[in-house]
C-alpha cells in the first residue's frame, strides 16, 4: 500500500525480439554506468527465464496502463500523458 503517494504504474510491452534487440543496442551506447545494460543482457542470456519479469507490469495496487511500444506507442503519448496526469483515472 502507497499511502502518501499519487502514483500509476505505465507498463511498456513489445515483441521479446524487439526487447532482446533493445538491450543489445543500449548495451554498447554511451550510458550512465548505472543502467549496467551490457551485465544485465548477459544476465538475461544465462537466465533467459527471468525475461519473464519485464513481461508484466510491477505487482503494486496501482492503476495501470499498458503500453505496446513495438512500432511507436500505442496508446499514444499523449493518452499516456492524460492517464499520468489523471492519476490513473479513467
């Protein structure tokens, strides 16, 4: 429970591919020490099970959205926006 929070969870989603391709492609960039993208990719190749995890939004009483991000955003930014911004509320 959240008590003192306003808070919403927004779930991105895509194909595993499309993940996996992600990752691999943050791994080599110019990021922040802090994203470990390159030990976290390898993590995942050793325990491909724990994909799992970024397959379903955190587990919190909170409202939730989903979005596909495959090709863009679906819904769209600015429906996420307005659904950030409501709090949830739809």
């Amino acid at each position: 429970m959240l008590p003192v929070a306003d808070a919403v969870v927004v779930h991105c989603q895509t194909l595993r591919e499309t993940s996996h391709a992600r990752f691999r492609a943050r791994a080599g960039a110019d990021r922040h020490p802090a994203h470990r993208d390159a030990e976290l990719l390898q993590d995942l190749r050793d325990n491909p099970s724990r994909w799992a995890h970024f397959e379903r939004p955190v587990a919190l009483d909170l409202p939730v959205l989903i979005v596909d991000t495959e090709h863009g955003y679906r819904p769209e930014q600015e429906d996420i926006l307005n659904f950030v911004r409501r709090r949830g509320q739809r």
